[in-house]
C-alpha cells in the first residue's frame, strides 16, 4: 500500500512539475546545452516524497511519463534526485533510457546538477565512467562537468585537472579530446580566457605534466602565434620540456614561416636538443621550401655544419627537384656534409638524379673527386649506368 501511495503521488507531481515546464517553454530534445544548467525547474517540495521512494518506484514513474509524454518530466525528476542522490540519478538514467540519445540527455542534466553540488565527486565519477555514455556531436561528461565548474568557480576547474595530473594523469588523455583541452575550452566558454596560461603553468608543476598534450598547448599558442609569434614561442619556452610540449614548440615554429619563415628558421636553428631542435627545424624548413626551395636551400647552405643541418642537407637533396633545379649548388650542398658516410649517401641522389640529365658530366664529377672512396665511386658509377636499380 505504501508503495502505491508514493507511486501515485509522485506520479501526480510529475505532472504539474511538466506543466510548469511547458508553461516556461522547455524542451526535450536536442540534448541539454552544456554551457548552462539546463534542468527543468520545480519547486523542490513537488519532489519531496521521491526522497524515500526506492529505486525500483523511481523507475517506474520514469518509464510511466516517458511512454506518456516527453523527456522533460523525467529530467525534471532526475535533476531533482541528483540534489541528493546523484549517483541513483545517474543509475535510473541509464536503466530508464530507451536509445543512446535518452540516456545520454537524462545522465547530462543529472552529472550538470551533481557538478554543480560536489564538483571533485562528479569529477572522479565522470573520469571513472568517461565510456559510459558517448554520443557523437555531443559534449563529454568530462565537458558536462568541466563547463559547470568553470561557470560557478574557474579556478576549481584548474584545481581538478592538476589534482589528476598529481596522481599521475593517466586518465587524462582519452577520447578525441584530452581533459586538458577541454578544461581549457571550458575557461573559455564561461570568458574566462585569461586563465588559460595560468592553468598551463599551474599543471606543468605537478608530477603528470607530461600528460598534457600538444592540443592542449596549441589551445593557447595557436591563435596567438597568428598575431605574435615570437610572444607564443617565448611563453612555451617558459614552460618545462616534454614531448608534447615540444611538438608545440615545432607547431608555432612552422605555423610561424608560413608569415616569416627566415625569422622561424633562425629561432628554431637556436633551440636546444632538451627542446627537440631537430624536430622543429624540419618543420618549419619543410614549411619554407613548400614555398620558396631555392631561399630556403640558400638559407641551409650559410649554416656551419653538426648533425641537426647535415641531415636536413640530406634530406633536401635527396628531392630529386632540387637537382634538377640546379645540379651544381645541389653537389655544392652534399659536399658541405660532414659526416662521411651521410655525405656519400648525399652525394650518391644527388648524381643518379644528375645522371639521368648529363650523364657524362656525372661520371666527369665522380672520378675526379675527392670526396669519395673508390668503393663509393665504383658503387656511384654503377648506378650512373643502371638508374633502375635499388639503390
């Protein structure tokens, strides 16, 4: 009998809760907003006695209104549960959907109302559960959250990411997103982007900064290397070196010669091994010559001689275009590289290229060298004769 009564009762407030919504304009579909609590709004003595219903009755008065009208009523009683009950809520969520869409609008305003209450409960709930409801197009649960936190207390968004990053951050990097990013995104949402860099700093002092990953770092970097990049280099510079951090670094040097690729090339030619130097300098070389080979190949050709430019030397004459552009500054190239074996492998594709045009002047240029073994000349000349062979 008293499981009757509470059904009953509950049923009926659900009803005026739902005219009430209609009166306000809500709607069921699409799924709720994330930059704003979208629960449906009831007085809270309409829902009192749900307090002692049980899970099962709960159920049932969802499923009830859901086969008789929209999906507002029930999310109006699932934000109400999640007050006190957040993970009932989330659990009738699940059991009460009858597609992927359902569910995941149901379990959204539950998780917003729970962020809301105890963000660093609903926090660890969403990182524990981050596969549990997906749906394409949609924001994350680490989103439904995030963007809750940044709303109400910016700076606690900031705690919760490096809170996870002190545990060591594996969970943070999951999804097409990373939490980083996202957190990132979330302080914009609510015009808090100033907070952006300071977040950056913040993480890198915790013991999973490198967890962070380059999306993260170009949230920040990226828009402003469009209007100063020596600003964005020099801020990320700042920041303690990591693979995804310095992928970064390589990304605005890059992004950089697309505007003033000598000016790029000579701050990532400055750059460190601790910073992946070599990295950085492909990129962006590889940026310039895609529009200017032959400045970009000049620019090469000035540099004193170590690793990082003898394979960027090889690297660029083994483009057969490079020779064929112009075969005696491509030799000229080869032959500045210092290390023998990188310099005969160099000068090898730069004479088979050169072969196929002026056979004779290659075969001229070989045995007349210097530069090269007898064993080197005998394997060049070979190629020379036979262009169709592996090399």
């Amino acid at each position: 009998m008293r499981r009757l009564i509470i059904i009953s009762v509950a049923a009926g407030l659900v009803v005026v809760c739902a005219v009430m919504i209609k009166r306000r304009g809500g709607s069921a579909h699409p799924p709720p907003d994330n930059h704003s609590l979208s629960t449906p709004a009831a007085p809270e003595t309409d829902f009192q006695l749900l307090n002692n219903a049980s899970e099962e009755e709960i159920l049932s008065i969802l499923q009830q209104r859901m086969d008789s009208s929209s999906l507002d009523e029930a999310r109006a009683l699932l934000g109400f549960l999640a007050g006190t009950r957040p993970l009932m809520a989330l659990d009738l969520a699940q059991k009460a959907g009858r597609n992927d869409a359902e569910r995941y609008t149901l379990s959204f305003v539950a998780l917003q109302v729970w962020s809301r209450n105890d963000p660093e409960s609903a926090w660890n709930w969403a990182l524990l559960n981050f596969r549990l409801i997906d749906l394409a197009g949609q924001p994350s649960l680490r989103s439904c959250v995030l963007d809750q936190v940044a709303g109400l207390n910016p700076q606690s968004v900031i705690a919760l990411v490096a809170k996870t990053l002190k545990q060591g951050g594996a969970s943070l990097n999951f999804g097409e997103t990373s939490t980083a990013q996202l957190a990132l995104q979330a302080l914009a949402h609510t015009g808090n982007s100033a907070l952006e860099r300071p977040a950056i700093e913040a993480w890198s002092r915790e013991p999973g900064y490198e967890q962070i990953d380059r999306a993260a770092f170009a949230e920040v970097a990226g828009p402003w290397t469009q209007h100063s990049p020596t600003e964005a280099a020099a801020w990320l510079q700042t920041l303690p070196p990591s693979p995804e951090r310095n992928a970064a670094l390589a990304v605005v040097a890059e992004n950089w010669a697309a505007s003033d690729p000598k000016a790029a090339m000579n701050w990532s030619n400055r750059l460190s091994t601790a910073d992946d130097r070599q990295n950085a300098m492909q990129k962006t070389f590889s940026q310039w010559e895609s529009r200017d080979m032959l400045a970009a190949a000049q620019w090469l050709s000035q540099q004193p001689t170590d690793p990082v430019i003898d394979h960027m030397i090889a690297n660029l004459v083994g483009d057969p275009r490079v020779t064929q552009a112009d075969p005696p500054s491509a030799l000229m190239l080869a032959e500045s590289v210092s290390d023998p074996r990188l310099r005969g492998q160099s000068l090898d594709a730069v004479l088979r290229t050169w072969g196929r045009q002026d056979l004779a002047a290659a075969e001229k240029y070989v045995s007349e060298s210097n530069l090269l073994s007898s064993a080197q000349k005998d394997q060049i000349l070979h190629r020379l004769h036979n262009p169709d062979a592996e090399p």
